[in-house]
C-alpha cells in the first residue's frame, strides 16, 4: 500500500467541497488522518474570498499517477473544478499530491515533493498536523521542523474547528 498526503483547499463553498472531497477520497483507498482545517488569505489574486486548507494521509494501492489521474481529478471535475489560465483562480476544490511515499517523482508539470510544502505556510503547517516526523526525501528536514520555519499571523491563518473533515471514529492528528 502507498500513502499519499494530500493538500486541499477551496474558496467556494469550502464548508461543503472539503469535507465531500475528503469523503470521496474514499473511494480511491482509506483517508488515514486528516489536519485540522484551516482558513487561509487567497494566494495571488486576493481580491477573492479566503481559502479553508487542509492536508490528509491516504492509504492507496493506486499509484501517484492513477491517483491523480483517476481520482485527483475525477472528484475535481464532480465537484465543479473549472480549469482555468489563471493558477490564482477561485475554485471549488484543489487536491495536489504533496508527497508519495518517500518518493521523488514527476507528474506531468508537477514534482513530488511539490515544492509547495517549503514555500506557503498553509501547506507545511498542515502537513506537519499530521505526520510531523515524516522526513522530506529532498531536504532531510521533518515535517515538523519544515512548518516551524514559517512565521503566520492570525490574520493571515487560522484554526476553523466548525469544519469536521473526517466522520467520527477516524483520527483528526498525528498519524505517522
């Protein structure tokens, strides 16, 4: 089995797009753990509404390509994704693969570990929620020591416990 950890946000309906693409992910494998949601200040364009961001750990006998283009996008396009020029674009829902196993991979335009996980906090942060002992295969760094290099403001992120992504029972933290 893999296990794939995944960043998602939305900015539109993201109460509802989160939590049905987190339940959805179920159907390409098991969705482990998932961080705590977290709104965010739209990257880019910021004359938009702000993002909910959150990462989860899915357990997969699917491989990073079938699970991105099987899965990824297939619930990208059932929850209304519209492709767009614009990479800073209102959207529904965004899954990327951020890691793969230990794994460096290409996957089309996308390298995994995206470089995201050094780059915006929101990423990082969440990651580090739940798996902060996971070693970068690019950096040798934790998850954990990864996140700790970000400074955010309260302004810029924070916690929004009203959104439950997984159903009871499932793990909300720390998986590996």
């Amino acid at each position: 089995m893999n296990l794939a950890y995944l960043s998602l946000g939305s900015n539109i309906c993201p109460q509802e797009n989160l939590p049905a693409a987190v339940n959805m992910l179920e159907d390409y494998g098991s969705v482990l753990v998932s961080s705590s949601v977290w709104e965010t200040i739209a990257v880019g364009d910021i004359e938009q509404p702000n993002y909910l961001n959150a990462a989860v750990i899915l357990e997969t006998n699917l491989t990073a390509r079938n699970l991105n283009d099987d899965g990824i996008k297939h619930i990208e396009n059932v929850l209304g994704r519209k492709k767009s020029n614009n990479p800073f674009a209102p959207r529904t829902i965004d899954i990327d693969i951020m890691l793969f196993n230990d794994e460096i991979i290409t996957l089309g335009q996308r390298r995994i570990p995206d470089n995201e996980i050094l780059e915006r906090a929101f990423v990082a942060l969440c990651l580090a929620e739940i798996s902060p002992g996971y070693i970068h295969p690019d950096t040798n760094q934790t998850l954990e020591e990864i996140a700790q290099t970000f400074e955010h403001s309260s302004k810029s992120m924070k916690p929004r416990h009203d959104i439950q992504l997984l159903k009871p029972g499932k793990l909300t933290n720390n998986y590996v």
